[in-house]
C-alpha cells in the first residue's frame, strides 16, 4: 500500500512571560508577505554599496602594496575578477538562486559532520568579510570627516571616537527597524559614481596636460626590468590588491529582490539571466573606475602622502578631489563617500543578520535568540567595537583581515561550483571541460589567499579568531542545546498506525523503548516489568533507528504501529537521537509509565556518542530531555513514572 503522510506538530512550548526589555529585543513576530522584486538594474546600486564604497579605500591600499606598479596589478586584479570571479558566481547564481550563497551549495555537497565544520569555517570568514566591512567602512568614513579641512581643526585627533560612533549609530539604526531599500542605495551610489567619474577625468585631463608625470612613471617602471618581468611582478603583487572583488558575494545574496519572467515548476532562468547581468555590469564599472582610480593616484598623489596616516592615507581620491577641484566640491564628495561607506557597513549587518540566524540555529549550534535580530545587532556591536579598538580604527591594518574573508568566500564558491559541475559531468558521462576550468580558477584563488596569507599574515590571524570563535561558540551551544527535543513532524506508514497511536495516547499504556523488537526479547522484557516492576496494563515496545546523518540537529520521524499478543510495538525511524525521539513520543503518548535501560558504560564515551551519533546512555538521557521540557511546561498530570532498568 502507498504510505500516507499523516503528520502531528511538535508539542507546544509554554513560554515564560518576558519583561519590557526582552520584549524589545525578542519581538513578537510579524507576519510577512511576499517580498517586492525590482529590475536588475536597480538592484545593481543595492549590491554596489558594498562593491562600488572600496573605491574609497582600495587606491591607497594598491599603491601601498604596489607603488608604481599599482595601475598593472590593478589589471590584472580586473582582469581576474572578469575570468575568474564573474565566472564563478554566475554558476553560483544559477544553483543558489534564493540568495544562499556558495555556503548553501557547499552544505549540499558536503553533508555530514564534515560538511558541517567546513560551513561553520566559512562561517567565521564570511564573519569576518562582514565584520571588517563594518569596521574598515566605519573607519574610512571617519578618515574622511576628520580630515576634511573644515573639520580638522576639532575632529583630526578623535578619529577612534567618530569611528566608535559610527558603529553605534549603525546598531542604533537596526535596533529601532531596517529595511534595506533598493532606491535609497541608488540614491547613495549614483551620486557617488557620478563624483568618482569627475575626479578621475579631472586626473586624466591633468595627465594630458603634464606629460611629464606619464614619463616618470614610464622611467621608473623601467627601472624595474622587461615588460615581462613588469607583468610577472604584478601578478605576483595582486593578490594584496584582493579587495576590489569583494561585491560578488552580496549580488548573490540579493537575487531574490532580481525580477524575472516567471517559469512555473522550473529554475527562476529570468532572475538568473537578469543577475548575472546585473555581476557583469557591476564587474564592468568596477574595473573601469579601478583602473581609472590607480592611474591617477598613483601618478598625482605624492607617495609620502600615501603612508598610513599621512594626508591621503585611506582617501586617495579625496586628496585629488580637494586638490583638483577646490574644497568645496572636496568636501561634497566626502559627504558622499562617508554616505556609501556607512551603507556598506548597513549592507554588511543585514548579512551577518541573515546569515547567522540562517545556519547556527538551525545546526543545534546557537541559543534561539540568535534567530532574533536585535539581541544579535548587540553582539555584532560588541565584535566591531573590539576590532575596531584593536586596530584603531586604522584603515590599511583591517585590509588585510578583510581580504582574507573576501578569497576565503571566493574560494570556496570556485571548489563548490568545480565539484558541482564535475558531478554534473560524470551523471551525464561527459568530459567535464567546465569543471577543469573551475578547477583552475580555484587554483587562482587559493594562490591569492595564500599569498596574502604569507604577506600579511595578521589578516590571517583574525580570520582564524573569528573561525576559533564561531566553532568553539557552536560547539557549546550544541552541547546547551543537545537535550530539547530536536524533533520537527511525526509521520506515518499508512492510516492503519495512525488510529493505533491515537488508540494508545493519554495514560493508557506503559512505554518501553527496546534496542531489539524480536519476538523473544519483547517476551523477556515483558516478563522481567511484570516479575519486577509490576507494570499493570498493556506495554508499548519502542524501536527508533537514526537517521544516516546524525549532524542534523532535528529531524522528522516516520512511524509504523502495530497490535502484536495483546501489546503495541511502534517502530521510528529518521530520528537524529535516540533520546530525544524517546522523550518527544513520551510526551505525545503521555504513557503511564516509561521503562529505561541503562548500559552503566563509561559516561564520557557515552556523553561524546550522544553529541556526536546520537546515541549513549539512553535511559539517563531522555530523563535529562523530559526533565528540560517539564521545566518550560505547566503540565504536571501527563507525566509519566521514569523507571530506570540496570543490567
């Protein structure tokens, strides 16, 4: 007979009341409707916020590690960016196409405790591209202000203050309620664009005029050997030019906004087509404005003005535009750029808002207030304020860190896409010609991470304290959480199993969860409850078998039920725990009593066999998880007697 899906929801939680200001963090939630789409080219401005806002910065950053190489490596980096990382994401925005990310397809490929650690270390990088993005914005913008010529005088020596500021008003903002708006980043960026545009043709008409600065800069390339060795020493520079790619992964992100012809039963191939347009236009206009923005800060700054801390230290462009075209437009294109960079550092909280909530909860590995925004805006707060403290609010010191979280992300999109595109290949027994070139492509990448790795191993270090931090917080709130009752829905075989269950629900039968269910051990059992315990009343025999992933954190049951001899027996399977599926169906059941064996084997393999595969010291277990439950109930009359049975 074809199985019928019949399902019960999980038992419902009585929920202390909770006080003013844990109402305020822990709203009541909203019901929402469908989210507004918009065309891609709208959305473009949305996803430039954060790509379009490094023009900000990355000049100053490329001439740093470059000098006059700088406009070569910065071709490179373009160069790069079109063949490597559009590539990936647009294979990315085809297989993720609800905004997961390359994170979400890495999960599906890699499932198991393995794919989980590798999605909690991504995690901690995807950390810290946000969190520095936060941080180093929050710092550029307050570079900005504080050497702004009208501002000077009264903000230059609190530039760790204006940054901090900057920070809280960001929390303030999220605190009170936001939303991210489409038309006010095109709002925010095309201004912004408009401003960059006019300061670098404003640098390029100087170079006409000054022919003499193109001949130095020719003279001192030479200087370095052969257009060959040029070449070579860029390519060996750019990675550290690595923050001029790191929009891709916020356009993934926001497809869901991308509108496109619908195609009902199938892939959204309009919203896809429609992103990877709106990745190559971003790609194209950011390699224009990197190329532009190198050739003239590089030729028109002076380089001691480029040294951290110096008068263009983290605002190239803002020392020409006040040079170029008088303070007054200077300090309308700071306004902008503070305006952009602090919109980053928006669109960089609501990832991190999304992100989290959308994996740690749900792995078992955070408390439930995580899937909360506010309680979770004052955490990442903390984070940014400490990073901050620790680089003091240096603009170069965090670009390092932040790179590393960009290649980190980039990365793993490439492995992701070349093992997806691989498998693709072998079911269809094709000769995976994409996969190699994915491959390759993720040889870039990890040459790029381990090149800034070597040459700024800091940034290193504070990716791996964000990776440390996020698997040593999962791992203990998997250990605080392992013991509710981890269980989704109750489904079962046919229709003959559901009036068996509700035939034995409330007090009417005793529950005894069995390791064996033959005939012979179900007899034994019986008959040491009824010599020993007294056990009046008909017995229910359980059998529950795990799942094949014991990583997951929940699961959904399926049940067959069955009369055998006067008694029941209730097979499960899909649990994630044993326990704690014993506890959950205890507590639909509500038995008179619950009968569990005890195995009296080493309590620490035991504990490390629960976390781990879902098993150990069952009896002692499920006491622990009904023991939780009662604690959150008020019902006292359906708890049943807990026998424990030793060997």
């Amino acid at each position: 007979m074809d199985p019928t899906a019949l399902r019960l929801p999980s038992p419902r939680k009585l929920v202390r009341p909770l006080g003013p200001f844990a109402r305020f963090l822990i709203p009541k939630a909203e019901a929402e409707g469908p989210h507004k789409t918009y065309p891609w080219h709208h959305v473009l401005w949305l996803t430039g916020v954060d790509y379009f806002s490094t023009l900000g910065y990355q000049p100053g950053i490329a001439f740093l590690a470059a000098g006059a190489l700088s406009p070569i490596a910065t071709l490179v980096l373009v160069l790069v960016t079109l063949g490597g990382a559009f590539p990936v994401y647009s294979q990315v925005a085809s297989r993720s196409y609800v905004g997961q990310g390359s994170i979400a397809m890495l999960e599906r490929l890699l499932p198991g405790w393995a794919g989980k650690v590798f999605v909690l270390a991504l995690l901690g990088f995807a950390s810290t591209d946000f969190v520095i993005t936060m941080t180093l914005s929050a710092a550029d913008a307050a570079q900005h202000v504080v050497a702004n010529p009208f501002l000077a005088p009264a903000l230059a020596p609190h530039h760790l203050l204006a940054t901090c500021l900057l920070l809280v008003a960001l929390a303030a903002v999220f605190l009170r309620g936001f939303r991210e708006a489409v038309r006010f980043a095109a709002l925010i960026c095309l201004p912004y664009l408009a401003l960059n545009v006019i300061v670098i043709a404003r640098g390029c008409n100087e170079l006409l005029f000054r022919p003499a600065l193109l001949e130095g800069w020719r003279s001192a390339l030479s200087l370095r050997g052969s257009p060959q060795a040029l070449i070579l020493a860029s390519i060996l520079v750019f990675p550290q030019l690595a923050l001029g790619m790191s929009g891709f992964e916020t356009g993934v992100s926001v497809m869901p906004l991308v509108r496109g012809f619908p195609n009902p039963g199938g892939p959204p191939l309009g919203r896809i087509r429609n992103t990877r347009l709106m990745l190559l236009t971003a790609a194209l206009l950011m390699g224009v404005l990197l190329l532009g923005s190198s050739m003239v800060t590089t030729l028109l700054v002076p380089a001691a003005a480029m040294k951290p801390g110096a008068a263009a230290s983290g605002r190239a462009l803002s020392f020409l535009a006040h040079r170029l075209l008088g303070q007054g437009f200077g300090s309308f294109y700071d306004a902008s750029t503070v305006l952009i960079l602090w919109f980053a550092g928006a669109s960089a909280m609501v990832g991190m808002l999304n992100l989290i909530p959308r994996y740690l909860p749900r792995f078992g590995m955070a408390p439930r207030w995580v899937e909360h925004a506010r309680p979770l805006v004052l955490v990442i707060l903390a984070v940014d304020l400490a990073i901050t403290w620790i680089f003091q609010a240096g603009v170069e010191a965090q670009g390092a860190a932040y790179a590393t979280g960009v290649l980190a992300l980039m990365l793993s999109a490439a492995i992701a896409v070349a093992i997806a595109l691989f498998r693709e290949a072998r079911a269809a027994k094709r000769i995976p010609f994409a996969g190699v070139f994915f491959w390759l492509v993720t040889a870039v990448f990890a040459y790029t991470l381990v090149d800034n790795a070597v040459e700024r191993p800091h940034g290193v270090i504070i990716a791996s304290c964000f990776v440390a931090g996020i698997l040593l917080l999962s791992a203990i709130g998997r250990i605080f959480r392992a013991t509710e009752l981890r269980i989704e829905t109750l489904t079962f075989v046919d229709e003959q199993s559901r009036t068996l269950w509700e035939e034995i629900r409330g007090k009417r039968v005793n529950l005894v969860p069995l390791r064996v269910v033959s005939i012979s051990s179900r007899n034994a059992k019986a008959n040491l409850l009824r010599r020993n315990y007294r056990a009046a009343g008909q017995l229910a025999f359980l059998h529950v078998e795990l799942n094949d992933d014991r990583s997951e954190f929940t699961g959904d049951l399926r049940a067959r039920v069955r009369k055998d001899d006067g008694n029941y027996l209730i097979e499960v399977s899909g649990a994630v725990a044993i326990a704690n599926a014993i506890a959950w169906i205890s507590e639909e059941l509500h038995p008179v009593a619950l009968y569990l064996d005890l195995s009296l084997q080493n309590p620490l393999q035991q504990a490390i066999k629960f976390l781990f595969l879902g098993e150990g010291e069952i009896g002692v277990l499920v006491h622990q998880v009904l023991v939780r439950r009662w604690r959150s109930t008020a019902d006292d009359e359906n708890r049943p007697h807990i026998f424990l049975v030793s060997p």
